[in-house]
C-alpha cells in the first residue's frame, strides 16, 4: 500500500513563483503610469474648480478677483507651490478667499500667468495651466482659461518646461 503525501513539491512551488514574478514584473510599471494619469487628472481637476471657485466669486462681488501662485502673505513665482484666490476690498486690501495647497513635490505646473476674473465673469487675459506628474510629458493635462472666463481642459500631453 502507498501512502500519498498531500503538499506542494519543489517543482510545482518553482513554477507558481515564476509566474507570480512574471506577473508582478508586467503589471508594476503599468499600475505606476495609472497612478501618474490619475494624479493628473485629479490635480488639473482640483485647479479647474479653484479657478470656478475665483469666477464665481467675482461675480458674486462684483469685484476682480485673482488666481495666482501661492506664497505665505501674497503671490509667489512657482504654481508648484499651491494656488492663492484673493480680491482687493475696498480698502484697497487683499482678502484671501482660497488657498490650494502644493503639490507632490515631483510634479511641475506651468501656467501662462496669473489670472484676474471681472465682475462680469471675464478673464484679464486667456491662460493655459499644465500639470505633469514626474515632469511626465506622455501623462500631462492641461485647463485653459478664454478672455470670456470659460474654464475648460485643454490639450493632453503638453510639457511643463
């Protein structure tokens, strides 16, 4: 009579690992560019609503307000560092309405300039704002901003530099 021995042998438990490794190895890099595409798509979002938010408010004012690179007490030079809302009382003080914090410290924003909407809703000047994670071309998204205040995504695939 034979006894059998239930278990894996060594052979059987090789191949299992060469396949999982396999697959691990394949499916890594695809999830990693996933990830890029989605934190873009969800970044150039958050910036399309800040700049719906500084429209809306403009209108609701009836004053200018600006959308501009943040910086602790006023407007900075890099996008990266987060979006700052603010509109001129009439004072002639700025009141910060909104401020989006930075990014993830890999990922670049371009934009064309700060961005002042009117009391009628109108842009100073149309605008195109760039998002690329890991300074990604292949994964980038973009928003622009017509002279008419309309906010829409723009052109995928532009570069940060």
């Amino acid at each position: 009579m034979q006894k059998y021995s239930s278990g894996f042998t060594l052979v059987e438990l090789m191949v299992t690992l060469v396949v999982a490794i396999t697959l691990v190895v394949v499916g890594v890099p695809s999830m990693m560019d996933m990830y890029q595409a989605y934190r873009a798509q969800s970044e150039i979002s958050r910036i399309q609503d800040t700049l719906r938010f500084a429209r809306n408010q403009a209108v609701s004012y009836g004053t200018n307000v600006t959308v501009c690179p943040y910086k602790a007490g006023g407007c900075g030079a890099s996008w990266s560092d987060g979006l700052r809302v603010y509109l001129v009382d009439a004072g002639g003080n700025q009141q910060e309405l909104r401020v989006v914090e930075g990014i993830n410290s890999d990922d670049t924003i371009k934009a064309t300039g700060n961005v002042t909407f009117t009391a009628d809703g109108l842009a100073s000047s149309a605008s195109t704002f760039v998002y690329c994670p890991a300074g990604e071309v292949d994964y980038s998204r973009s928003t622009t901003v017509s002279v008419t205040g309309i906010i829409k995504s723009g052109a995928n695939g532009l570069s940060c530099q």
